[in-house]
C-alpha cells in the first residue's frame, strides 16, 4: 500500500510521509511541464 493511501488510518508519520511522497510527485510534474514548455520554445 502506498503512503499516501496509508496515511488515512491517521499514522502521524505516516501521513508525513503521504505528504512528502505526494509533493515530491507535484514537484517531478511541475519540472516535466517546464522541460516540455522549454523544449517546444526551443
């Protein structure tokens, strides 16, 4: 089971690590977009 599913049994720790999986996933979207956009201006 993923952290993110986990954290809602309500484990501190792990609702931590849902959180940090969760935007380190945002974080990784955000730099693709601005990889693809700086491609398609290139």
């Amino acid at each position: 089971m993923s952290p993110a599913l986990t954290a809602w049994h309500g484990e501190p720790g792990l609702i931590a690590a849902g959180q940090a999986a969760l935007a380190e996933r945002v974080a990784a979207n955000g730099a693709a977009a601005s990889l693809r956009t700086a491609l398609q201006s290139a």
